[in-house]
C-alpha cells in the first residue's frame, strides 16, 4: 500500500527535486519470510523467529518452500512482481488478492519476470509457487502479518517525515551500512559498486522488511530506484551465519584449495582427480564432501562418474560474503 509520497524540497540537499515514494506490502514481506526459510542460518537476527515457526508450521510446507528455492533464487523473483510495471497495482493489495491476482497472470508474464533474472519457469512451476505461497499464508502468515503490518506501516510513515524534513538523501542515509550517498549519486556496495546519478533518478521508492538483514536489497528500473530498509525485531545477534562459517572452513585447507583450483578450470572426477593431486580416491571424497557441504562445488552424474564443477557464483560472492558479515 502507498504510505505517502513527496519531492525533495529542502535547500541544499542532494536530492533536490527528486521524487520518494514510500509503499508497504504485505505480499513482500510473506516472501522475504519464505526467503529466511530457505535459509535461516544466514539470518542470525530471525532465528528466534525461525524456531517459532518450526513448532507451528507443518513441515511439509517449510520443505515445500524449501524445495522452491532454487527456482526462484530464494523467493526473490517472485518480489518483481511487486516493484516492476506494469505489476505494482499488487504492493497496494492485501497477500489473498495480491495471490489471486498473480495466478490471473499467464505464463508469458511470469516468464519475463523470470527471464529478467535469468530464470525459466513453466507453467506447473508457476502453479507451484502460488499453492505453496497460500498454503504457507493460511497456515501462519494470515496471523504473523496482522502484527507486522501495523509496525511497519507506522515506522514507514516515520521516514516518510523525516524524508519531508531532511531531504531523501539525508533521511535515507541509515537504510544501510553500504548504501552511501554523495554529492551526484548514490552508490551500492555489493558484489560490485554500483553507481547512481541523480539526473539518472525521477523517483527513489522505499519499503520495509523485518526480515531482509543482512541483505542490502536495491532494484532499478525506468529511472526508478528501491531501496528496502530493515526494521529490526529484536536484537541482532553478533554470531556470525552457520552457513558463512561453512563457506570459509572449505578454504581452509591446502588440499582442498588445490581441488578448487583444478576444478576452476575444469570439472573432473573423484577418480581423475585422485591421480592428478597425488593423494588417495578417499581422500579426495572428503575433501569434496566439505567443499559441496561449504557450497562451493556442484556434482552432477555422467556415466559411471561423479563430476564435479566449482560454483562459480560462490565463488564470485567470496569477498562479498565476508564483507556483509563484517558490515
């Protein structure tokens, strides 16, 4: 829903003239939820949250949500739909019509949200997605965002008079740690820099999370930028995600290292492997067990064989992983 929106008009501001917009919806933060589910390990500060919805939902719907992941890289593309025309009409509905009206989209239009996230979807895919959605919202949503909503809606409207006092650039500066804004842009700190000017900017959109820390979760399209702010539930905790320790306790072994290496440039076998590192076919099985464990490598089944491949996107997002933590 629109909470409110205004042009920066205080003097002096980097962001004079620019248009804000701040919305909530419902539908988002279900998805954000079901994002946290995929991996709760990653978000230290819901695991509170997390052990609660163990013991009230069915298990057989956490791993239903679970089983989607891939799909739709941990239930963000879904969230397209909610900031990109010509589909915002949904960030103003309640989650039950906001379903309805997903599931009226054909194919065509789930396939271009897809696609422009280098995804595929099929049809039975997209049916999926929309009966574990409302099966998870009927089950515990229906009642979790009962209490969320009213918080956020408040604490949006807050920013919203701060954006009106202070200027967008100003107001928006605690949204996050590598969210940073300069004199001529807004610059994102992810994988990479990314890099906004302002003359490049007609409207900066901002909504609300109580569930996307650490992300820093920015999206831009048709001179539009969104922002996401997390609100914190409770405290966050200082132990670092069980999933990041993995990571880096698969890079911290010699051995493993050098099966990392070879396999960047070249998927290979247990047994292949073995006679290239000099070491016993055994030996090389551990050391794979606890790179795919760190989810650094991938197997997929040729023949007789096991071949294994480098996740190419872990390894991309190394640096940035750490990064995050430490942020």
């Amino acid at each position: 829903m629109k909470l409110g929106i205004c042009t920066d008009r205080i003097e002096g501001s980097w962001t004079y003239g620019i248009s804000g917009e701040i919305f909530f919806s419902p539908l988002f933060e279900m998805f954000a939820a079901m994002h946290v589910i995929c991996n709760p390990e990653h978000h230290t500060e819901s695991l509170v949250w997390w052990d609660r919805v163990k013991r009230q939902v069915d298990s057989a719907i956490l791993d239903d949500i679970k089983a989607l992941s891939d799909l739709t890289m941990q239930w963000f593309v879904p969230c397209d739909f909610i900031i990109t025309n010509p589909y915002k009409e949904i960030r103003d509905m309640d989650i039950e019509e906001a379903l309805l009206t997903l599931e009226s989209y054909n194919i065509r239009h789930w396939k271009k949200i897809f696609e422009d996230n280098r995804c595929s979807i099929t049809l039975s895919e997209k049916n999926r997605i929309i009966e574990v959605s409302r099966r998870f919202y009927e089950a515990y949503f229906r009642q979790e965002i009962m209490i969320i909503e009213p918080i956020m809606t408040s604490a949006l409207r807050n920013v919203l008079t701060d954006w009106k006092n202070e200027g967008i650039a100003k107001a928006s500066a605690s949204v996050h740690d590598r969210l940073k804004y300069t004199k001529s842009e807004v610059i994102f700190y992810k994988d990479k820099e990314y890099h906004y000017k302002y003359d490049d900017l007609s409207k900066i959109c901002l909504t609300g999370s109580t569930f996307l820390s650490p992300h820093l979760i920015m999206g831009y399209r048709d001179k539009e930028l969104l922002l996401v702010k997390y609100f914190g539930r409770t405290k966050e905790s200082t132990l670092p995600p069980k999933d990041l320790v993995s990571l880096y306790k698969g890079l911290s072994d010699g051995t493993r290292l050098q099966i990392l290496k070879s396999l960047n440039h070249m998927p290979d076998s247990t047994q292949h492997l073995s006679v290239k590192l000099g070491i016993s076919e055994a030996a090389v099985s551990k050391q794979l067990k606890l790179l795919s464990e760190a989810g650094l490598v991938t197997k997929t089944r040729k023949g007789n064989y096991m071949i294994y491949m480098v996740d190419e996107k872990a390894l991309d997002f190394l640096t940035y992983r750490i990064y995050e933590y430490l942020m």
